[in-house]
C-alpha cells in the first residue's frame, strides 16, 4: 500500500499553487518540529536546515526508487572509490537539479528571508585538496544525469580541506569544521557498519578439508559506520548514493580504566579510531602523519569492499562465479590502490575462494585513473610501515608480484632491467611498495585524463607497461558538470542562453554549440557583454568583502585559482605583474589595459615554497594596491580560502583565464574547462587539457605562449636562466625590483629561496624560460580586449566550443569503453 501511495503522489503533477503551498508547510513543519523553533523565526541559518531537509525529503521518493531498481536488476554495477570528494555546497544544486527554484524562493519569502541569504549559510563539504576531489564530484552528478548504476564511496571527514587565513602575508591554516552544525543531506546507516582490521600478524591453518588458508589475527580492529548522501540527476528521477565512512571504535569507552581514575587512557581507543575519519589527507612529512594516511586509504577501500560483497552475497549467496562481471572497482588515482589486495583477501581469507579465481575476479573489476605526471606523486609506501599496520595485505602484494614477475620473465625473457622496473617491490636500503604499479597490474584499464597526459603516460612514467599491455592504457579527458558550472552558478548566462538557443544544453552539453552563428550578431554580443558586466560588478563586491580591494569592473578580469604548487606557475604570473608595474613605474603605459589581477589557491601546509609563493604574492599586491600611480592601471589581489562556492563567483566573472602550467606536467586541469563554459579567454601552455580546449575553440580564440612538453624536456639540458635575464631589460627589471627589496623591505631575504629558484639551471619549472613569451602573449591579449566586439564574439565562440568538456561525455566513454555499463531505467 506504501509503495502504491507514493507512485501516486510522485506522479501527480503540482501545480503551481499547490508546489508552493506544499514548500510553505513543510519548512513550517520543520522549522516548527524538527528544528523546534517558532513559526516566525527568520533567522537564516535555521531556514536554510528546514529548507535543506525539506529538498532531501523530496529527493528520498526517488533516492529509493533508483535503489529499488538498482536492487532488480541485473546490470553491472560501479564503484567509485575516492579519498577525496569536494561537493561543495549541496542545496542549491539539489534545488535546481528538481527545478524549485522560483516555487523554493516565493516560500522562503513568505518567512521573510532571500533564498540566497538561505544558500550563503551551508558549508561547504570541503572532502577534497582542488581537482581531483572536484573531479569527483562532477562525475558523480554526470553519473545521475545519465541515470548510471554507479555510486560513490568515500571518507566522511570530520574536518575538511583546511580554513585559509592570511596573516602578514602568510599563510596559515585552521580548521574547517564543516560538520559543526550537521548535515542535513545525510543518513547514517549503521545496519551496515564494517569492521576493519590493522595491526596483528598472519596465521596459516588446514580447514576441514585439509585445506591451507591464512587468517589475519591479534589485530587492532576498528568499525565503519556509513552516512549516505543524495546524488540528484537532472530531472531525470534518478538518485544514485555517495556513502561516506566513519571511524570509530569497537568499545567506545573502557570503563575498568575509568573507574581505575584514568579518564584519558579510557578513551583512547575511541580517539584512535576517530582519527582517521577526522581530518582530510594529514601532513604527512612525519612517520606518524603518514602511517595515518595509509590507514585512511586501507579503511576506506576494506570498508566499501565489504559493504559491495555483503549486497552480492545477499543476493547471491557464495556464487562468485559472476561477480566481476556484474561490478566495477573505478580506483581515483593511487590512493584507493589497496584495493586490488585487498579485494584478493577478502575473497580468499573469508570467502575461501582460490588465488586464481579470486584474481580472475579481480582483475575484472579493478579499473585504475592516473592523475599525475610527477614521479613524486606516485604514491610509495614502505614495506615496514606497510608490513606493521597491514600485514595480511602486504603478504598478497608480495605473491602478486612474484607471479607478475614470473610472467614478465616469461614474456620477455634475459632483459633482467625489465623486471627490476617494473617490479611491484622498489628495491634498495628501504624498500618501498610501488602502488600505482600495484593499481596497474591489478586492473583491466588504466586511464590518464587527458590526451597529452595519456600519451606522456605510455611513453614515459608507464611505457614498460604499455608495452606488456599494449591495449591497456586509453585516454578519457576529464570533463565538468555545465549544471553547476554554468547554469547554477551563472543564472544571468543560463537565462540568455535558454532564451536564445533552448535549455537541453542542460542535459546534453554538445548542444550549447548552437550559439556559434550568434557570436556574429551585434545584439547578442550586447546582452552577452551586459552579463558579463553584471557578473563582474558581483565579483567586484565580493573581492571587496573579502580582500578590501576595489576592483573596478570597468577593467580586465585576469584571474588564477588552483592549488599553489610550482609546476602550476602562479610565481610567473606574479613575475608578468611586477613588469607590469615597472611599466607603470617608468611611465610607459601607452596601450596597457586597465587590469585587475586575482590569484587564489591553498598551498599544502608542509610545501615551503608554496606558502612562499602565497607571501610574495600578497607583498606585491600591497605595494601595487598602495602605490597612486598604479590605482586606475593595476591591482592585485591573494583571494584567501579559496573554494568551491568562491569558484561559482569567481567563474561567471573572469575574463582571462590563466592556465600557464609547465608543458607537461599538468595531467588536464578542470578549471580550465570551467572558465571556458563560461565565456572567459584562456591564456596557456601546450599542457593538459589546455591542449584540446584550443583545438575546440580555435588557435585564434586561445592566447598561446611557451615551450611545449618536449621543447620543456630539451631545454632542461642546457637551462641557463641567467643568460636569459640578463640578454631581456625587461625581464632584467623584474628581477632588480624581485631581488632590490621593493616587495620586502622590511624582511630582507625573505624571498631568497623563491630568487634563486628562478635562477637555477635545475628549476625543472622552466620560469624564466617562459617568461618573455608570457609577457608577450600578454601583450597580444590586452591588444585584442582594446577591440570589445573581437573580444566578446570570442567570448562566445569560446562557450559555443565547451561541448566536448562535458563531465556527461567524459562519463559516457567511461561507460561505453571501460565500465560497459548501461542508463538504468525503470
């Protein structure tokens, strides 16, 4: 009868009248009872948790419904596994994904509050340190847009990605407590809690069939508890499922300690347990920081591998004989590499599965995303800290690899260098356990993320095994999701464009290809500048809010956000800026377009030179933003705390987007992506994903400058800096007002490491080699922002041409090539 019911009431269209009626009662209901607040209570912060909770309502008719069908059918199922997942703020998504906004807005009104007012005060869900996380999160809502069989799994992390202060110019860090008010879009479900095990030692035994298995014994065991989050499709009915593990402890509290008067010792094993569930992806410069990093990644693959097996063997009983073709482990990076041994002795130790059953199951499941092209990423992990907190798993990992080299040896035999390098087991005075080999050899397909990343893969980091696999590593170029990343966050935009060209643009990116022909058409090229006024006129006040800066719309938005790292080269936009300032110093401002800079990004608190990079920056924009002379020509500013929900600002009001990694070391990039959908002009390198936005939108609307990936690998030969500073006077006057004390005076050297970082012949980031193009390229841009109507057509050529970088396309060639998955439809 329940079942019937709600069939009913979802399939009952609402009326205008009737929607907004019903929003009015259950905010007052929740306000009222779930909250316990008065009827005429305004305070946002309440309306926002009613309002949430009532969307979440709303959304759990058809979150059951997606799990009912997921449940009775017989179609493969994904996993994605993901230490990080950056979701950012979840209601307005939710409110747009269900088309509530205008109804959610006119009930909210009648409690006297802004539905924007109402949006500002949820945090965001910072589980993620820039793109990767954010990557994830895109996928997940492409997933539900195309009504995918695929969930998400990940850490339910008690304090995200770190609070940004700027303090003197510096950074530091504070803690982001985004769960300090709860979280209204989650449901625990302790029914389904899993128990995992660290420490210990392995026991062999004979079963009663004489038998030989192994038992991990004497270990530390610690539980997961799972909360459930939403993931709305596009109003498509689909809910698919972001569960999200706790830690805590078997006996939460020790009550022969506490009543022996020792109150610390009889809650240590809870705080233990909780620690690892508590901040994402700790500093791990220290032995115990980086023990707690891989217990992060071991309890969050054990954790999901357990809850996937115990759904199959509920339904299947112990016939695994279809298990690894009816699901699909999609590892995002190295992190949840663990779970190629992981998966083996689970299915031999409790299932008593043999080894080659359980790694033909295995290796058809297990699907591997590269994200990286420095070596130093690729995560190794000791053999003695591996071997003390997982020594079951490690055992696996070492029968892997002497099967794995024994079938190398046999493939290619007396090329014993072969098998060194590819050896699962980096041998020297402290072996180390390779686990992006790991995830390779344990997977059917490996993926890099962007053409040029695919392609530097195969022939550098991986070569020897896309020679032992030839047809295992493919390209799947990451994608963005145009919900939030246009329609959500740019509504001025949104409406023009569904007023001109049709909304299924929504739905199905390509279509927003439609707007090429209108790049010609003065009107819309009017309408089309008047929103990005609009959008920038909103920038201006938040950078205001923030920094204190006045930036003034009427001048070029030149913006970089991104994690600070050095490959990434926010120094050498800093170092364009100082030319720039010379310029103004000396007068020769003749053709210089008003221009203000903005640069965001967190270094990780154990990167020194980033954190450098953040000082200087923000020493020159208080020198730039002082100086008279400078103020209707230059500013600059270090946007703190940087995010999610500052991006879907930032993004509609950016102009010039800079993307000015070193060739070849950015695997793709996602903003890049994110600030072409919305209109603004990329200036960048041949490097990632940057590559093919040009191809898209055409060499003339992409401001290109520097080395390419192999020039970067050639000049790395002879790299002599200081012949180039001093053969260019301009690039020479940056470096005198660098090093003479203009941006430091009263902390002499502060920047000593950053200088002579740019003057080695070892900088492996190309800085000053790059740099007079750069300033070139720079030149060619303000040129062309002096012809509005040539910058505005491109503008739009730019959007008309962002089809291809779609998370739904990226997503749909990972379901037709490598998770050969189906939409899921009732």
């Amino acid at each position: 009868m329940q079942k019937t019911l709600d069939s009913a009431v979802s399939s009952a269209p609402e009326t205008d009248d009737v929607l907004l009626g019903s929003l009015s009662h259950e905010l007052r209901r929740h306000l009222l009872f779930t909250l316990g607040r008065d009827e005429i209570d305004s305070d946002p912060g309440y309306c926002f948790r009613a309002a949430a909770i009532t969307i979440r309502d709303r959304i759990s008719r058809d979150w059951r419904r997606t799990r009912e069908l997921l449940a009775s059918s017989d179609t493969r199922h994904v996993n994605y596994l993901s230490l990080e997942f950056l979701l950012g703020r979840s209601l307005n998504n939710a409110i747009q994904n269900m088309d509530l906004d205008e109804p959610m807005r006119k009930a909210l009104h009648r409690f006297g509050v802004q539905l924007e007012e109402v949006l500002d005060k949820e945090h965001d869900a910072g589980l993620g340190n820039g793109g990767l996380g954010r990557l994830a999160a895109c996928f997940l809502d492409s997933c539900a847009n195309l009504q995918l069989p695929v969930s998400g799994y990940g850490i339910r992390y008690e304090y995200g990605m770190f609070h940004q202060l700027i303090d003197g110019g510096r950074q530091v860090e504070a803690p982001d407590h985004w769960l300090r008010d709860g979280n209204p879009w989650e449901i625990e479900r302790p029914e389904d809690t899993k128990r995992i095990r660290l420490y210990g030692r392995t026991e062999r035994y004979v079963d009663d069939q004489g038998k030989p298995h192994s038992r991990w014994v004497e270990s530390y065991d610690i539980l997961a508890v799972p909360y459930d989050m939403p993931i709305p499709g596009y109003r498509n009915g689909t809910v698919n499922t972001l569960r999200l593990w706790k830690a805590t402890a078997t006996d939460a509290f020790d009550l022969g300690e506490f009543n022996a008067g020792s109150y610390t010792e009889s809650v240590a094993q809870k705080n233990n347990a909780e620690q690892i569930s508590m901040v994402l992806y700790p500093n791990d410069a220290s032995e115990n920081g980086k023990e707690l990093r891989l217990k992060q990644q071991y309890f969050l693959v054990s954790a999901s591998l357990q809850d996937v097996l115990a759904n199959w063997v509920e339904r299947h009983g112990e016939d695994f004989s279809e298990f690894g073709k009816k699901n699909c482990f999609q590892l995002n990076d190295t992190h949840p590499a663990c779970a190629v041994p992981e998966l083996m002795r689970l299915l031999m130790d409790e299932h008593q599965l043999e080894w080659d059953e359980a790694w033909k199951i295995t290796t058809q499941c297990m699907a591997y995303t590269n994200h990286t092209l420095l070596p130093e990423a690729l995560e190794r992990w000791s053999v003695s800290l591996f071997g003390q907190l997982l020594p079951r798993v490690l055992e696996i990992i070492f029968e892997i690899n002497q099967r794995f080299i024994a079938e190398v040896a046999e493939k290619f035999p007396n090329e014993p260098e072969l098998l060194k390098r590819v050896s699962l087991i980096e041998e020297g005075h402290t072996p180390h356990i390779r686990m992006a080999y790991l995830s390779i050899v344990g997977s059917f397909s490996v993926n890099g993320v962007a053409q040029l990343h695919t392609d530097l893969l195969k022939s550098g980091l991986f070569a020897d095994f896309d020679r032992i696999w030839p047809d295992k590593i493919n390209n799947k170029t990451n994608g963005v999701t145009q919900r939030r990343w246009l329609s959500h966050c740019n509504p001025a935009l949104r409406d023009l464009m569904n007023e001109t060209i049709g909304r299924r643009w929504e739905s199905d990116l390509e279509q927003i290809s439609a707007l090429a022909p209108l790049a010609d058409d003065a009107d819309f090229r009017k309408r089309w500048r008047e929103v990005k006024n609009a959008n920038k006129e909103r920038l201006s006040k938040y950078v205001k809010q923030h920094t204190g800066v006045d930036f003034a719309p009427t001048m070029l938005f030149d913006v970089q956000v991104k994690r600070i790292h050095e490959y990434k080269r926010q120094l050498m936009n800093v170092l364009h800026v100082i030319h720039l300032y010379d310029r103004i110093l000396r007068g020769e401002t003749a053709g210089m377009v008003p221009r203000c800079v903005l640069i965001g990004g967190k270094a990780a608190p154990g990167y020194h030179i980033a954190k450098m990079i953040v000082k200087l920056i923000n020493n020159v924009a208080g020198v730039i933003n002082n100086d008279p002379r400078a103020h209707d020509l230059l500013r600059l500013v270090f946007f703190p705390n940087y995010r999610v929900s500052a991006m879907e600002i930032i993004c509609p009001g950016t102009e010039l987007s800079e993307q000015i990694s070193t060739a070849g070391k950015e695997a793709s990039g996602t903003g890049n992506m994110k600030f072409m959908m919305n209109g603004a002009l990329t200036i960048g390198t041949l490097d990632g994903a940057n590559i093919e936005i040009r191809e898209k939108a055409g060499e003339e609307n992409f401001f290109l400058f520097g080395l390419n990936a192999a020039e970067a690998q050639e000049t790395r030969k002879s790299y002599d800096p200081n012949a180039i500073i001093a053969a260019d006077p301009a690039i020479a006057r940056v470096m005198e007002l660098l090093e003479g004390g203009r941006f430091h005076e009263s902390e002499p050297g502060v920047f000593g490491e950053l200088i002579s970082g740019l003057r080695s012949p070892q900088d492996q980031w190309l800085t000053i080699a790059d740099l007079r193009s750069f300033i070139d390229a720079q030149d060619r841009v303000a040129k062309t922002y002096q012809d509005p109507d040539t910058w505005d057509r491109m503008s739009i050529l730019n959007t008309a041409h962002s089809g291809w970088f779609s998370s739904d396309r990226t997503i749909q060639q990972y379901a037709d090539e490598i998770w050969r998955v189906k939409p899921l439809t009732a």
